[in-house]
C-alpha cells in the first residue's frame, strides 16, 4: 500500500508544480499579444520570448519571473510593473518607460537598453553584463533612480 501511495505521488507531484510554476493568466496573455495593451495583467511566468512588443501598454503588469528573452518592448510603456527576476536577456529596451517599476534581479545580459525611463525604478541585484546601455540611468553604484544632468 505504502509502495502504491509513493508512485502515485511521484506521478502527480510534476504536474502540481508544473501549474505552480506557470502562473501566468493564459487570458492575459492573449490580450497583450493581439490588442498590445495589458494594464495590471498577470503575466508572472509568462513565457513572451521573442515577442514583438513594440509600444505594448504593460503599466503595473505583473511581469515577475517572465521570459522576455530576445524581445522587443522599443517604446514599451511599462511604468509601476512587477519584473522582479524577469529574463531579459538580449531584449531590446530603447524609449521604453519603467518609471517606478521593480527591476530587482533582473537578468539584462546583452539587452540593449537606449534612452529608457527608469526614474525610481528599484534596481538591486540586476545582471548586467554585456548589456549596452546608452542614455539611461543604470550604473554601478551611485543612487538609485538619480537622475543626470543630461536627461
């Protein structure tokens, strides 16, 4: 009996964590991809890599743990939104808006990152290597979400 119970939960157990780890609203999803704006979605988790999200609407979208791996979010409005520990590897971020958002553990490895907004944005822990990043308040060290004489 005790043999049976452990197979049956070592069947079980991928698919409980399966939908954990796949939290993202399927419904959400849809709406970005064919209106291109999704204000305060649920796209935690989501997996929108190499999507075409120029100008998207993503204001305060929960976009914690999403793939954005190669995507496009030039001119993405996407103050206030959640991208904690997002994957942003190579995605390309010119004029996009992150007024305020989380950035915390983001992963920006060869993102390029032109002329964004990233004024009060929380930025602990972000990856930034071989990122290109060019009129946009992102560094190492100094305040965050300071502001340069240039902008």
């Amino acid at each position: 009996m005790k043999l049976r119970l452990v197979a049956i939960l070592a069947l079980l157990t991928p698919l409980f964590l399966a939908s954990a780890a796949n939290a993202e609203n399927p419904q959400h999803v849809k709406k970005l991809l064919s209106t291109g704006t999704c204000f305060r979605c649920d796209l935690s988790g989501a997996d929108l890599s190499g999507t075409h999200l120029i100008g998207v609407d993503l204001r305060e979208a929960n976009l914690q743990g999403a793939n954005l791996t190669q995507a496009n979010l030039e001119g993405a409005d996407i103050r206030g939104a959640n991208l904690e520990g997002a994957n942003l590897t190579a995605a390309f971020l010119t004029n996009a808006d992150l007024k305020n958002a989380d950035l915390d553990e983001v992963n920006l490895t060869e993102a390029t990152v032109y002329f964004a907004n990233v004024y009060g944005a929380s930025m602990e822990g972000m990856i930034l290597t071989d990122a290109n990043i060019l009129n946009t308040a992102i560094g190492v060290g100094g305040e965050t979400g300071e502001i340069p004489d240039w902008y």
